[in-house]
C-alpha cells in the first residue's frame, strides 16, 4: 500500500507540474526594434539555448522552499524542478533511475535497495550519499517536522 501511495504522489507531483508548464506555442509578434540592454530580442529569447538557467513563471510564491513542509502546487513545481529524487521521469513519463544508478525488489515487495550513483554532489560541492536520502525521508516523516503529507512516507 505504501508503494502505491509513494507512486500517486510522484505522479501527481509530475501532472502538476505538467500544468504548470503550460503551452510552448504561444504566438507573440514582436519586431527587431523591440531589443533588449542586453542587445537580444524577444524573438532571441524563443531560441534561448542556455541550458544553466531555469527559469519558472509561477502564479505565486509557493509557502515553502522544503520539499518535506510544501503541499502547495506551485510549490510541488519548483522542488520537482529544483531537486533530483532516486527516480524520475524520462521526457516519455517513464519512471526511470534518478540519483539511483539501480535498485531491487524483495520478493514480498516491501523492501526496495537502492545503488547510488558516483560521484553526487550537492549544489556547494560536498558529496550526495544514501545517509542524505535517509535523513530527508525520516526528517519528512517525523511527526516533529510537521509536514502535511508526512502520512506518506
């Protein structure tokens, strides 16, 4: 039960995040004049090519930046779009490894063995293990932490 739980989450985490994403065929005429100080156009912008920046138009500012204390939408959004879990999904919606390189079921299917990949970082250099993963799942399902959906874990 608790696996099927943990799945309808992580997919309703992706639909929403689905929604968020709206349409990328919006019309806009804009003309050469239009340049910006940096000398781009709009119609530069359309073809922006930098894969280092992300960058989300959410309605609101979500309560939460913790993924374990957000149960928000636009706040499920941007830590779908902040953080790599130990699965993901592949552009096709397939669950596919994340920060796992791979994992095993028991055969009573209630223990599930992840092998990390090498060398994770976190964003300031220091090394990404299992403990991280652990202390983020207990953190979340601590009562103490006081997370909406700490029910789920």
């Amino acid at each position: 039960m608790k696996k099927v739980l943990a799945l309808v989450l992580a997919l309703a985490m992706v639909l929403s995040l689905a929604a968020c994403g709206g349409s990328s065929s919006s019309s806009t005429t804009t003309s050469d004049s239009s340049a910006a100080a940096d000398g781009t156009t709009a119609s530069d912008s359309a073809t922006n090519t930098d894969t280092t920046t992300l960058n989300i138009n959410l309605t609101s500012e979500p309560d939460y930046l913790d993924p374990a204390l957000n149960s928000s939408v636009d706040g499920g959004c941007l830590a779908v779009n902040s953080f790599e879990g130990l699965m993901t999904y592949s552009a096709d919606g397939e669950l596919v490894e994340g920060c796992a390189e791979s994992y095993t079921v028991s055969d009573d299917g209630l223990t599930y063995t992840f092998t990390m990949r090498e060398g994770l970082k976190w964003s300031n250099g220091e090394d990404l293990d299992a403990s991280d993963f652990e202390y983020s799942w207990r953190r979340a399902a601590d009562v103490e932490t006081a997370a909406d959906y700490n029910y789920l874990y």
